[in-house]
C-alpha cells in the first residue's frame, strides 16, 4: 500500500536510505556479501536462494537468509529445512521490507559466523523497488509463468536492481511464454548495460552463473 | 511502496472510501454490476476477465473493463483485441488501483451503454486489499503456479475480497502443487463463510461456476 502525503514520502525514503547505508557498512566491517532477491509471488525466490546457498555451502561459504514476509513462517521454514540457517522477519502489513526491518534481522545475527546474506523480499514486483536494503547485490526474479510483459509493466523495479534472473525455463513451453520477448525487453530498457540471466531451479542450469554474477 | 506517517494512513484509506462510495453508487444508478479483480502478477487476471466477458456477451450482457497497471498498455490491448472495450487505468507509480483513480475512468466511460464493469487491478497480492474501488465485488485470484502458501502468506486480501478463485487448476500437477492444501487454508481462515473458486481459463473448467457466483 502506497501512502503518499505532502513531504512524506521523500523524508520516508531518505531515512530509509540512511538506515540502508548504515547495514551496507555494518556488513561490509564484517565480510559479509550480501543480496537482496526481490519479485513476485511464484517468481521462485525461495527455491532460488535455497540453491543458491547449497552451492555456496558447498565452497566453504558459509551462509545465512532472512525470510521476509508479510505475515507466516513458511519460506522461513523452507529455509531451516534445506539446512539453511534463517531468520524470519515479518512485516505484518507492509508489502516490502525496509532498511529498518532488515536492521532488526541483521542485530540478531551473529554477523561474524557469516560470509553472505541473502535476503528474500516480500513477494511484489513494485513496492521493494523504492526500499534499497544496504545490500551489495539488488536483483529482481521473474519467471516465466508471469507472462512475457513483466519488463514492460514494472519499468522501476528492473531499474533499480543491479541484475535480472528468468526463472522456470523448463517450463516456458508449457505456459506459451517466449523467453526472447522478456529479454528483448530487458536489453531495450536497461540500453544493454544489465544482464538477465536465465535459469530452472528445478533442473539446476544456469545457477551457477548466477552465482558467479553475484561476486562469489 | 506502503509509506505510513501518523494520521496519515487513516485520512488516504477514509478518502478512499468514500469516493468508492461514490463510485459504487454512481454505477448503481446506471444499473451496472461491477468487479474488481485483485491477484498476484501471473494469476491470469487479464485471461480470466477476457474469458467471463466473453461469455457475458454470448448472454446478452454489455460489458467493459478497465485495465489497472503500473505502465503501459499490454492489458489494455488484449482486452480490445478480443473484442472487449476496454479503458487504460495507469497508476504511474503506484501499486494498487484506488477508488479516484477508477472514478476517472468510471468519467471516462458511457455508463449507460455497459450493464457490467470488469476491473482488473495491478498485479499485487498486498496493496490493494486495502482500496476498496466501489465495486460490487471484490475478488481476488491465484494461481496454482505460485505454489500452496498463498493463503497462509496474505491473509489481508482473503479476508478483505468477496470471493477468491484458484487459477491454473490444469497445471497443479505439472507445478507440484496440492490445490486442496490452498483450499483447505482458505476455509481455514475464512471459517467456511466465504467460498473459493477453481478454474482453469486456459480449458474453461469452472468459469460458468464463477459468473453465477459474482451474480449474472
């Protein structure tokens, strides 16, 4: 929900940013990496960041996510059961998460035992995009089951992430979704200075360029 | 983006109101039966709006819909490309529809040549529940393809629509996902007093059921 008074929203946004930048610093005098995946309902957040974090487990990185959400513990659980080490962090009626709440998660982790954060949004593809984090990394997933317009309706969220992830390959044909649309969208809107990489969570391709993408 | 400063978030939402009032009463005075159509990006809002007009038609019923999105005209274009007239409602910005938003299109649009107004909202599961529009209905639609924790996840727009409709039911399998988990939820947190839907618009199974429970 977007509230918008007189004044109000450029205040909201410039405290937010200061918080951002102050977990941006607190993380870095620790070492940690850290990416915020932001995108709708069904994108596949969080199988994404759980195989992401099995691979990065598996170099010796060692990891942790906070699961935000509306409301419910069930990504965070997701998380706990893949053997990722999780910490919820609810929003209760927001439809993003702020610097703010992330500042929360983040003084409840003992940031030392951590090499990278990987935080999952609330799931929407419009509101995180005016909510930097302070995370190295912003990247927005979309999959394939969205429809091939979802570059021409969100423009901001593709523009603020730093890259782009297309999930559900295995499945484009099933939905009658042409891949090469969203891209060409992709490339047309960011003048081909971002990528969008592709993948299937299910079928593991293209994880690992991801990961590689994302620095580590 | 959801920005609260105190007294604020009561005026926007009181504000709101009463021009869906407004708006509410003035297609009631044109004897017009409305929706609004809330869901998630990729529930198949758009597909599922073609579909029930396009039966309406065949029954005689005059129909028109507005298309809420953030940018762009994509909704817009395959209403009018199957025949349905249609009106762009972009919120610039903005997450959900709200009610001055639909009272400019409601101005747009010749009330008395409609029986029906169909309008689909922004691609969100979280802002909207909070704008009532004016319309008769208020429903909101998922997806089999965004997996089983719908319900658990966004309580808020459950509890706040009239009725939900679970899309997508011919690809649960192919998703692995159990639809009696989501409708088990949704009797759950509705205790039984409101019904949700199953449908596949891509077979047609269900929509019948769907337009005698918004009433025509």
């Amino acid at each position: 929900m977007h509230i918008v008074q007189p004044g109000s929203e450029f205040d909201v946004l410039r405290e937010n940013n200061k918080i951002a930048h102050e977990n941006y610093r607190d993380m870095k005098a620790h070492g940690i990496r850290s990416v915020d995946f932001m995108g709708s309902i069904g994108a596949g957040k969080t199988a994404l960041i759980i195989e992401i974090a099995k691979r990065l487990r598996a170099k010796g990185v060692r990891v942790c996510a906070i699961a935000g959400d509306v409301t419910g513990v069930d990504d965070y659980r997701r998380f706990e059961e893949s053997g990722l080490d999780a910490f919820n962090c609810n929003t209760g009626h927001e439809c993003h998460l702020d610097a703010n709440l992330v500042r929360k998660s983040l003084s409840e982790i003992d940031l030392d035992a951590y090499d990278a954060v990987l935080v999952e949004n609330v799931g929407n593809l419009v509101c995180p995009a005016d909510f930097p984090l302070g995370t190295d990394y912003r990247v927005v997933v979309v999959s394939t089951t969205e429809g091939d317009d979802m570059v021409r309706k969100h423009h901001d969220i593709f523009l603020h992430s730093d890259i782009a992830i297309l999930n559900k390959m295995d499945i484009a044909d099933a939905v009658g979704v042409d891949p090469e649309v969203i891209l060409g969208d992709y490339r047309k809107l960011t003048g081909g200075l971002k990528e969008m990489y592709t993948c299937s969570v299910r079928t593991g391709d293209g994880i690992d360029k991801i990961i590689e993408a994302l620095g580590f």
